[in-house]
C-alpha cells in the first residue's frame, strides 16, 4: 500500500494527533446479536440502555467501543455521530476508486474527523482492525487486502479530501459501498446508522 499526504497552507490546525476511526456500523454487535436471535429493538436497548431514545448523544454509548479501539478512538466517534448536521460531504465514484471530500463547520468536530480518517487509513495499512461494535462489515476486505489501496489524503480550506484506488475489483466494489454508508451516516447520524441496522 502506498500513501501521500499533503497539508494545505493555512490548515495545519486542524490538529492531526493521534491514530482514530472511521464512520461505521455494526458488524461484530450484528453478529453477536442475531446469533442470539435478538431482533433490532433489542440490539438497539443494548447499544443505548433500556428506555435510550435516538435523540441523545453518542458519548458513552457501548456500541462504540471495540475490541482493539483506544478510548479517542470512540470518544471521536461520539463526537462526529453528535455532530454530524455541521458535516458536508461528496463522493465522486471512480473506475478504479474513489474521490472524497468532507467538512464540518465545527472546529471540534472537524479535528474529530481529520484524526480519525487518518488514524484508520493508517490501521488498514497496518492491517490493525479495531473491531468497534457498529463497524461495518464492508471494512473486511480493506483489512485483508490494504496492501493493494493507494491513498492520498490531503487537507485543504474545503475539508479532507481522500482519493483511494486500486487495480482489484472487489475492493473498487467495496470503496464505492462504503463511501455510501458513511455519507448516510454523515446526513443522518444515528438514524442513518439505525435503518443500516435494520436493513440488514
């Protein structure tokens, strides 16, 4: 796998420090939870607490967490679910990949987003899978197969602009799929992340 990274004049603030997450969803708690026969109200109870509505914040929220994630790690994630309606986002679907730039109007959050967006572009690298609760299971294939992913990440005055590519169809595939989840849960924060739930 090979990476550039550039930072636009001017933006160095945004404050690059530590490794964090992606956006995801919910393929580790799905498989412990229909393999239990829960359905989605239950999975919901657990992930939020009996009684927890949708509207509330994300931090403290179990699902979350993972097996192999830092406490940063989820507390950014927290921090971008409650933060999502400052967030703007395009995708632009490439042959070989794709092309993506996303914002926020949130100082907070857009730290939140520029360290977790490198943070898990370097996990996938090094093939270290956080294994959050709500992870989407279309990651999989980008921990198997990393080494054939070129990225650039580059930080501009419109936000993070990533560019991933790669000769493997199946992984082209996945880019494009994953691209969508996230911009859902970018529009729609934990509802989005709800109905993704259900839907499967």
């Amino acid at each position: 796998m090979t990476r550039s990274f550039k930072i636009a004049a001017g933006v160095v603030a945004l404050g690059l420090a530590g490794g964090a997450y992606f956006l995801g969803q919910e393929h580790a708690f799905a498989q412990m939870t229909h393999g239990a026969g829960m359905d989605h109200s239950a999975m919901h109870a657990q992930m939020h607490g009996q009684g927890g509505s949708v509207d509330h914040s994300a931090m403290g929220m179990p699902g979350l967490r993972g097996m192999d994630a830092t406490d940063q790690e989820s507390t950014e994630l927290a921090i971008m679910f409650d933060g999502f309606k400052t967030m703007t986002r395009t995708v632009e679907n490439l042959e070989n990949g794709i092309r993506t730039v996303t914002a926020s109007s949130d100082p907070e959050v857009m730290d939140a987003l520029v360290s977790h967006v490198t943070g898990m572009i370097a996990r996938v690298e090094e093939g270290r899978d956080p294994k959050i609760m709500v992870q989407s299971p279309t990651l999989d294939i980008f921990f198997m197969r990393g080494e054939n992913l070129v990225n650039d990440i580059e930080i501009t005055e419109q936000g993070i602009v990533v560019t991933q590519t790669t000769n493997d169809p199946e992984l082209v595939a996945a880019l494009h799929k994953h691209a969508g989840e996230v911009t859902r849960m970018a529009e729609g924060g934990m509802d989005a992340l709800h109905q993704m739930m259900a839907e499967r």
